[in-house]
C-alpha cells in the first residue's frame, strides 16, 4: 500500500496547478478544471478531528474559489460515528477497495480490444458524464473530459477500447509510471454488458502493464458494488481501502 499511495501522490501533485500543506496531509489545485474533485481535494492519511478536517476543506478549497468539498481519506476502518460527522454536515461517503494483481485471470479475453487515442474517445466519455449526471452543465462536462490532460502530465496513460459496429462499447485507462501501473475508468456502455468487454479491456490493460515492465498492478473499486467481484476473477484481490468524502456544491 506504500507504493500504492506513493503512484497516487506523484500523479495527484503532477495534475496539480498547486499543492497546499494542510493538517493530515496536502491539498492539490487545479484552476483549469475546478469541476473536478480529483483535481481539486484534500489528500489525508491520518484521522484529524472532523470538524477540524471540514474547517481545513473549507479553508483551502474556499479560498480557491471551489463551491464543492472533497477529502481522500487513505484510511482503512474508520469508525461509522467519525463518518457520521461528516454525513450530518452534508458530506457524501464513498468507501472504495484497492486491489492488486495477484494471480491469473480465471476468464479469458474473447473480444478484439483497440487503443486508441483520447481525441478518439472523448465523445464516448462526454456521453458518459451526461447519462450519468443529467443535471451537470456543458462547462462542467468540457472540463470533466479535458481534465485527461492535466493527469496526462504527470504519467504515461493508454486507452483500451472494444468497438462493435463503429461505436465504444467499453473502454478502461492505463496510468503508468513503471514499475507500478493502475487501471482505471473501467466503464461499459449499459445496453452492452454482459459480454465480456469490461474483461477484455482489463486484461488488455494488464497485458501492456506487464510489457511495461511493472511489477505492481493495481486499481480501487466502489467497496458497495459489484465491479470488484469481476476484478477478483480477473486476478485482482483486495489490499487495502480509502474513502472518499463529497460534498457538492450549492446549485
């Protein structure tokens, strides 16, 4: 999990515009794209008291201009009253799994998986912000697309796609920075899974990891979804957890 959180770090202070020291950890910035939380959030490692981590949230992502609140707490087990704090003051609680290869896959690829460029697939990730978010603005979702580029700076990244008749039917990324790789963004369009796909992408993604010479492999999981049952027959067994806390803006 060292080198785990280690990758993490250098790709969220490469993406960042700034990087601000704060109590638990740091904070990184990214006026470009201020939608987004992953560019814009605290990163703590430890267990500070709530009010005194909402206050520093305030602090650093109000000064900045942000309307949204987001903390990446590196933390396993926290106890449901120290969380509780946060969901009274409006937060959002996402528990994530983080799972490393372990094993071999115990499926096969059975489909036909390209890598293409982000120009290529950006239509496909537009379309997906705007089934998933309704509600969000076109500004939100430009920035939500383009924001690639700022992760782009600070490692090497390849799109891994299944295409059926001309159209993305699932796609992952590939964050590298050898000898450690992540997979991400794993998504299959709704009306398409069940196929395979997901696990054609992901092993695909392994595949180039391990030409690439990493000997760590790893990618995080919704802890409440089924996605990390596929990942465990993919080879990927759990290592440790995170949470993630939001806090939306006021519309």
């Amino acid at each position: 999990m060292e080198r785990i959180w280690d990758f993490c770090h250098q790709i969220m202070r490469g993406s960042a515009t700034e990087v601000v020291p704060v109590t638990g950890g740091f904070a990184v910035l990214n006026g470009e794209f201020p939608s987004s939380y992953e560019h814009n959030c605290l990163v703590i490692d430890q267990l500070p008291d709530p009010a005194l981590l909402m206050a520093e949230a305030d602090r650093v992502l109000g000064e900045f201009g942000l309307g949204h609140r987001a903390i990446e707490m590196e933390v396993e087990g926290i106890e449901a009253s120290w969380l509780d704090r946060f969901r009274t003051a409006g937060y959002q609680i996402h528990p994530t799994v983080v799972m490393a290869l372990q094993g071999p896959s115990e499926r096969h690829r059975e489909t036909a998986v390209g890598r293409v460029s982000y120009e290529d697939l950006k239509p496909a990730v537009a379309a997906s912000w705007r089934r998933g978010f309704p509600r969000i603005s076109e500004d939100s979702i430009r920035q939500l697309v383009e924001r690639r580029s700022a992760t782009g700076r600070s490692c090497d990244i390849s799109h891994h796609v299944v295409r059926v008749d001309d159209g993305i039917r699932a796609r992952c990324d590939l964050y590298r920075l050898p000898p450690i790789a992540q997979v991400e963004n794993v998504e299959t369009e709704p009306d398409w899974r069940n196929h395979g796909y997901a696990t054609a992408v992901v092993l695909d993604a392994v595949e180039l990891a391990h030409q690439s010479a990493c000997d760590l492999i790893f990618l995080m999981a919704a802890a409440d979804d089924w996605p990390q049952h596929l990942y465990r027959r993919l080879g990927f067994g759990r290592v440790g957890g995170a949470y993630t806390l939001h806090r939306p803006a006021s519309e």
